[in-house]
C-alpha cells in the first residue's frame, strides 16, 4: 500500500510539473511572437523552445529577451540632464561639413545630442600616456571625479588609480566609481575597499545571482571618466595593466581620446544617466555642469547607446557613415561580428567604389571562439570588395573609424552583435580633418603589423576550418 502511495505521489508530481513546463513554453512563445522581433529570428527561438524546451527556456532566459524598461531613466529626468547639457555649451557652435549634416541630424534625433565646437582632443595609441595623463588630471580635481570602466582591476594600474581617487575624496572631492558587475566579480573585495575609504562605488546592472539573472547579457561597456565637469576621457581602454603590458603573446594595440571643452557635458550627462539607474540618485545640478570655454576647435558629437533605448544608435550611426562615406572608411574593431544591417552596409559601401578596409586581430583576448566566429564573416565581405587585414602584430583592441579624411569615431563600439544590441556603449563623433589625419596615419602604420586577405586564397581553407567558424557563428550573441 506504501508503494502505491509512492507511485501516486510520484505520478501526481510528473503531471503536475508537465504542467507547469506546458504553460511556461506557451507562455513563452506568446511572449516571443508579441515581442514583433525579425520573423526568423522569432521562427528559431519558437522551434528551439519545442524541439529543446528547458535548454530552450533557458537559452532564450539568459541571451534571448530584451529588456522591458524602455529607458535608463524617466524622460522628464533625461531631459533634464540634456537641459543643463545645452547650458553649459552654449555659445560654442560646431563646425561641421556639409556632407555629414545627415549623420548630424539622426543621431541628434535618436540621442538628442548635437554636435558642439570648442573642444581640445588627444587620442592616446598606448595605454600608459593615458594612464599618466588620466592619473595627473585626477590629482588636480576640486569638485568632483566621476569613473565608469568595463574592466577596473586591482593590478599595479588599477591601484595607481585608486591611490588617487582614496587620496581626492579624503581631500573632500566627490567620488564616483561604476563598473559592469559580471565583468568584475573577482573583484568585489576591491570594490569594498573604496567604499570603506569614502569612495562612492555601484556596480551597473547588480547581478544577484551571477549567470542565472535574466540580466547577466546586458553589459555596460563604455569607458568613461569626468573630471570637475571640464575634462574628459572615452574610447576602448579599461583599467587594466595588460592594456599596457600586452599579453603573453603579444603587445595590446588600442585607442582612447581626452576631451577638454564643451563636449565633456554630454560625456557627464551619459555617466549621471548611468548613475542615476545604478542608485537611483539623480544629480541634476548646475555643479556638475560648469560653463565651459573652448579650449581648442574641434567639433564633437557624442553618442551612447544601449538596448534598454527606443533606437539602436551605435549601429544606426555606422550605417548612415558608411553610406556617407565618398572616398574611403578605415574600421578597427577586436571583434568582427556584424549584424546583417551592418554586412549589407560595408558591402553597399565597398560595391559602390569606396574603399573599405575592415582590420581586425588574427587572435583574440578571450579565447578562440571569438576570432573564429569573426573569421566565418569574413568571406562575404572579401567577397563584395571589403579588404580584410588581420592583424598579427599582438591584439587589437581599438575601436575606430576614420573617414573621407574629415571624420573619426573612437569609442568603446566594436562592430559586433554584442555592442549593437546588448551593451550600453559611447563613441566620440569627431568632425575634424586634423584628428581624420592622425587616425588614418595610425591605420596605415599599423598595416606593417598585419596580413592582407586575398579572397583566392581564403576560400582554400580546409572544410574543417570553416565548418569550425560557422559553429562559432552560432554563438554570437553571447560573444
């Protein structure tokens, strides 16, 4: 009798999880076929979760959905930020070629950022120039210094750094640190560290549970750092000593930029935004938002973008420079995994009779799955006239484009699925033939260290290689 009871208990248990299991796959498809996404993409998700439904569930749970919030923080809050942001750059109008006035507009009507004169840059091609420049205009704060990196490491750099940052909040200086939660988990005793020390700290994106919070593939990615509101730092270094150092196999090649001038209110605008949704503190203040005067005469246009906003910005913006571009388009990106908008934009671009040229490194910082599914892209665009180089120098980390010699983008945006979709990102638009010249040379010099592919040559490769870059490919959403 005891047996039977067992087996009925049992029974009642399976019917009654199948149940559950039931609804949730229903669920789960009225859900995906709600969300209006592209119909294959909605057909995949939709049969993965029948032919695979737990590892579907779970699949489609962890890098599957968007998220519901459609905004980093209310509108009228948002605005208010972009009000005090046009305050402290007025009277400094930019300068921009007729050509670009397209480009200009969107990304002004997506992330109700204009462009802005007056501003002093210096883009770093090493990573200690900047680390000792960064550490300097730290240790000459007053008010207040706020940092936001992927990646803040407790190595000799990061150190260096919060030597600094411990030494200016003792001084009275507010300061603010963020950073991506999942990409710093090994380092959640650092971070107490600060704290302890006065510093405000707050991770981006609080990950309870890491790799089972329905969050953990949406990363804050951007690099930046405000200093008393009139300086600032953006583009592909985190704080690391590697970015310096390089790796065991090679040395680390990437690109940042310091702003001095008005364009530094956009890039403080971006961080409280980001600070806000972190701690839920909104500093709309005229303290953090100084008159700047022009310190030089560049003009910038700053963009962020992230997936919780109603346009893909980042990716928008490349597609309207990549049809905008007459002469040529010089990219540097780690990870070379486009969209299907982005591939058919350089390869418009290429068939059109402007010279593309897409570098991108023959090995990765993150294993060899990355570089693979990069590699599995890399035909279809040879095959329309984009020029591919690998780089074989070290690692290539910097992301960049340069342009018609009148325009560059240095920011934190790779052309990868990740950055487009997924990641809260912020580039510098920089409308200037100086800064074009500088990038271009640094593209050009950096060509010694790399391979040119010849399509010819490329579709010679084993089966097996390419069978093992299209598997790769598979797994692009979570690279």
């Amino acid at each position: 009798m005891a047996v039977s009871r067992e087996i009925v208990t049992f029974t009642f248990v399976n019917v009654y999880l199948s149940i559950l299991l039931f609804l949730a796959l229903v669920g789960t498809i009225i859900y995906i076929i709600a969300e209006n996404q592209h119909p294959v993409q909605t057909l995949v998700w939709v049969l993965v979760i029948i032919f695979l439904p737990v590892v579907g569930l779970v699949l489609y749970f962890l890098i599957g959905h968007r998220p519901s919030r459609r905004r980093l923080i209310p509108k009228e809050e948002s605005a208010a930020l972009k009000q005090l942001t046009r305050q402290a750059q007025a009277g400094n109008p930019a300068d921009v070629p007729g050509e670009y006035q397209r480009l200009v507009a969107l990304i002004d009507e997506m992330n109700q950022s204009s462009p802005v004169g007056g501003n002093a840059l210096k883009p770093y091609l090493a990573f200690y120039p900047m680390l000792d420049d960064l550490v300097r205009d730290m240790e000459l704060a007053r008010d207040h210094i706020h940092f936001e990196f992927f990646k803040f490491e407790n190595d000799a750099a990061g150190l260096r750094v919060a030597a600094v940052l411990k030494r200016k909040v003792a001084e009275g200086v507010a300061v603010r640190v963020q950073y991506d939660d999942l990409a710093n988990l090994p380092r959640r005793k650092f971070y107490r560290e600060l704290k302890k020390a006065g510093i405000q700290v707050e991770p981006f994106i609080a990950l309870t549970i890491p790799f089972l919070s329905p969050d953990t593939n949406f990363r804050n990615h951007r690099k930046v750092v405000v200093i008393d509101g009139k300086v600032g730092y953006l583009g592909g270094m985190n704080i690391a000593k590697r970015y310096g150092d390089g790796l065991s196999w090679g040395p680390w090649r990437d690109t940042h930029l310091r702003v001095e001038g008005p364009a530094v209110a956009e890039l403080q605008t971006a961080f409280l935004t980001d600070w806000r949704f972190s701690s839920g503190e909104l500093l709309s203040l005229p303290r953090y938002y100084p008159a700047i005067p022009a310190s030089g005469e560049k003009s910038v246009q700053i963009i962020s973008s992230g997936p919780m906003d109603e346009w893909n910005v980042a990716m928008q913006g490349f597609v309207q420079l990549l049809s905008n571009a007459r002469s040529y388009v010089y990219i540097q990106t780690p990870y070379f995994i486009p969209t299907a908008s982005v591939m058919l934009a350089l390869k418009n671009a290429a068939l059109s009779g402007v010279d593309v040229q897409v570098m991108i490194p023959w090995r990765t910082d993150n294993g060899p799955l990355v570089a693979l599914a990069s590699r599995s892209y890399v035909a279809e665009a040879l095959g329309a006239g984009v020029k591919i180089w690998f780089y074989r120098k070290g690692f290539l980390h910097s992301k960049t484009v340069v342009s018609d010699d009148s325009f560059t983008t240095i920011g934190s945006t790779n052309v990868d699925v990740r950055s487009y979709t997924l990641d809260f990102e912020i580039n510098a638009y920089v409308y200037d033939r100086e800064l074009a010249l500088q990038m271009k040379e640094a593209f050009c010099k950096d060509r010694e260290g790399a391979e040119l592919v010849e399509l010819a040559q490329w579709k010679k490769r084993s089966p097996f290689e390419k069978l093992k870059e299209s598997l790769a490919r598979l797994f692009s959403p979570l690279l």
